[in-house]
C-alpha cells in the first residue's frame, strides 16, 4: 500500500481506527450477548482506545468532517485472500473474536511501523511510531486474552452455515 501524501496517509488511519472502534463496540455487543462480562469489557476498553485514536488524527488534520475515504474494513484471520468483509456470528465466542481482534491489530501495528520509516516528514515518523507502538500493546493485550479464554468446539456453529473465516 502506497501514499502519495500525508493527507493521504491520514485518511486512510482515521478511516482503519473508525473501523476498528466500531468492530470493537460490536464485538462488546456479542460478549454481552454471551455472558462474557470479562471479554465485553476488553472490547469496550478497545473500543474507546481506537476512538480517541480516531478523533486525535482528525484533530490534527483540523478535519471537521470525516475524510472522504473508501471504507477500510477488517478482515478474518486468514487475510484477505478469503475473500469479503468478515460478518459476526451469533454463536461467535470470545475465542472467535480476540483471533479476529488479533489479526486487524497486528495488521494496524504493521501499518504504523511501515509509515514510521518512511520519507515523510519527521514529526509524521514520529507520530506514525506512537501510534505503531500502541497497536503493538494491543497486540500483546490480545494475545494474552487469547491464552485465557476455553477454545471453542469443534460443532460451536453446528446448525448454521460457518461463516468464511473459520473456512
Ligand atoms: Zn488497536
């Protein structure tokens, strides 16, 4: 993925953080639904993480409106050669949305750290490696999330057809 500018560079950051907030927000919704108070928590707290992430980006931009950005959309564990947009399961378990939670983190995380080295100016770098830095403790948030929570079995979904990412 390429940047022809700054401008450009923000956008596509204020529209992966919006996205992630709202992914988040939904996923709190899902552990509710399942009782997980633990896990709904983590999605909540991630949820306001990614928003206030949102709202400094386009505060710096002075953007007053959202930027005008194709939607950035996130995707199953298997990246997105599965395929589209992936779609939340009623069944889904804390373990089926802390390995999604996981994937798009890690990908924000590369997605700083790449825009970190690159030929922008410095206090950009700067601020592109904060960020970097930030998703990297998600990532490890996640990840010790991931070792708490049961694995799900094998027939969680059994009377629905699976969802494209557990393909
Ligand atoms: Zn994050």
């Amino acid at each position: 993925m390429s940047f022809r500018s700054v401008d450009e560079f923000m956008a596509h950051a204020w529209a992966m953080e919006a996205e992630a907030a709202s992914r988040y927000a939904e996923f709190a919704d899902q552990m509710e639904v399942h009782n997980n108070t633990e896990v709904a928590e983590l999605f909540r707290k991630l949820a306001r993480i990614e928003e206030k992430h949102r709202d400094q980006i386009a505060a710096r931009m002075k953007w007053t409106q959202p930027p005008g950005v194709g939607a950035y959309r996130w995707e199953g564990p298997e990246g997105p050669e599965t395929g589209s947009t992936i779609e939340l399961h009623y069944l889904m378990q804390p373990h089926h949305a802390l390995k999604i939670a996981l994937h798009n983190e890690q990908r924000a995380a590369d997605f700083f750290a790449r825009f970190a080295s690159a030929r922008v100016p410095a206090d950009v770098r700067a601020e592109a490696a904060e960020m970097a830095e930030e998703e990297r403790e998600h990532v490890r948030l996640v990840e010790a999330w991931l070792a708490k929570v049961p694995l799900p079995d094998a027939d969680w979904d059994q009377d629905l057809d699976p969802p494209g990412w557990l393909d």
